[in-house]
C-alpha cells in the first residue's frame, strides 16, 4: 500500500493499542513489546512519508 496510508494505519493501531489496552498473548501480556514494535516501524517509516513509496508490512507470530 502507499506508505502514506501505511503510517496512518500503524499509527491507528498504535493509538488503539494503547487506549483500549487489549491483551495480546497467551501466557503473558504482550501488548508493550507490540507497541514498541511499532513504534520502531514508525521511526523508520515517518521520514519517508509522502514519497511515493510503497510499504509492505509481514507480521510473523
């Protein structure tokens, strides 16, 4: 998708994550080391915004 678009969304689910508070995870709570996870996509993608670039995202479990 358009990296643009592709930061609005992950910042979406940042935001979401960190207002609602869902847990994520089976054993433990999860949900902060998602949250920092993301926060290290948005550092690399948020100079690159309105580019024109495209951006793929994998999430691995």
């Amino acid at each position: 998708m358009d990296l643009d678009e592709a930061a609005d969304r992950l910042a979406a689910l940042r935001e979401h994550l960190r207002d609602a508070a869902p847990r994520i995870g089976m054993i433990r709570d999860a949900r902060p080391d998602v949250i920092e996870e993301l926060d290290m996509v948005m550092a690399f993608v948020e100079p690159h915004r309105r580019t024109g670039a495209r951006f793929n995202l994998a999430l691995l479990s």
